[in-house]
C-alpha cells in the first residue's frame, strides 16, 4: 500500500512539475558563474514548494477560508511582475549584451525570486494535490509529501543538468536576458488568464 503510495506521489509530482525545469534552468543561466548559485536555487525551490504543499494540506484539510480557490489565480502576478522588472533590466543594459565578462559573470540569483516564481506556479499543483488528499488517509498525505519534498532536490539537479550541458547552455548564455523575462511573462499571463483572474 505505501509502496503504491510512493509511486503514484512520483506519477503525480513529474506531472505537475516538469514545467520547473524550463524556469529552474533559465534560473540556473541567469546566475552561471555566481559562488552560491545552486543552494540559493534549492533553498528557494524547497521554500516555494513548501508553500505549495502548505496550502493544499491547509484546503484538504478544510481550512479553505485562509485560501480560497479564487484567490490562487492572483499569484501569477508574482512571475509577472518579476518578469517585467527583468526586462525592464535587459532593456536598460542592452548596450552591455556584446561584453562577453558581463555574460560568462551572470547575475545573482534570489532566494526569494526563485521561491516566489515556483509558489506562484504551484497553482495547478494546489488544484491536483487537493482532491488527492482529500482521498487518502493521513498516512498517505505523509508519504506524499515526504516524496514530493524528496523529488525537488532531484528536479533542481537536472535543471542544472539542462543548464550545464555546452550546447544548452551557449543557447541559454546568449539568449538568457530575452527567454528570461519572456517566460516569467507568459507564466504570470497564463496563470492570470487560465485562472479567471480579474474577470479575463
């Protein structure tokens, strides 16, 4: 039964996460070079995961008053807003883009950011973990989420895997400061929108 447990926790985290890899590796691109790259990646991914997990316990669990379902569409403003501010960066130095010290150095990634970007698009996962929760027993809720907890260390390696492979990462290096904000963008419109934010 737990061994049941585990693998269908595995099934259901690579469904609603392999979307992560995508941003955890432009994540990865943007702070190449930078000492503290990668624990500042997984504390930030551990703690928006948390998050994640907080609350679907918190709804599965009845406390759907300090969360209400309405309320998760607005966290795509989170990824916007960063998206946003990170083009508004790349404008602002587009004339640095040709110094190649500026790229091989990278930028200093956020705990924050990162944590702020994987809660944000955790969404989708509130909405599947619920009505899982929800039908199982608490020691299945358990082993679900020691998993889960588990497989966000692997998720970040292979993010960082994709990010460092040469042919990536010269894609990732020289077109970083474009895909970037790009796809923080269409993260937080896509949350807004599929989520029914604002009317839209």
């Amino acid at each position: 039964m737990i061994f049941l447990s585990i693998l269908q926790a595995i099934g259901l985290f690579l469904v609603t996460n392999i979307d992560d890899i995508i941003v955890l590796s432009l994540f990865f691109a943007r702070g190449a070079g930078q000492r503290g790259t990668t624990t500042r990646i997984l504390i930030g991914q551990y703690l928006g995961f948390a998050g994640i997990l907080g609350a679907a316990v918190l709804v599965a669990l009845g406390a759907g008053v300090f969360l209400p379902p309405e309320f998760i569409p607005y966290f795509g403003l989170i990824p916007l807003g960063l998206g946003l501010w990170a083009a508004w960066q790349a404008w602002r130095n587009r004339d640095d883009d040709d110094d190649d010290d500026g790229k091989i150095e990278g930028k200093k990634v956020a705990v924050w950011a990162v944590a702020g970007v994987t809660f944000a698009n955790g969404g989708d996962n509130i909405g599947v973990y619920v009505p899982v929760f929800l039908s199982v027993g608490p020691a299945a809720v358990v082993a679900y989420c020691v998993v889960f907890l588990a497989l966000v260390a692997v998720l970040v390696f292979v993010a960082k895997f994709i990010a460092t492979r040469r042919p990536i990462a010269e894609i990732l290096e020289r077109w970083e400061h474009i895909l970037f904000p790009i796809v923080l963008i269409g993260l937080g419109l896509f949350i807004l929108i599929s989520g029914g934010a604002f009317g839209l």
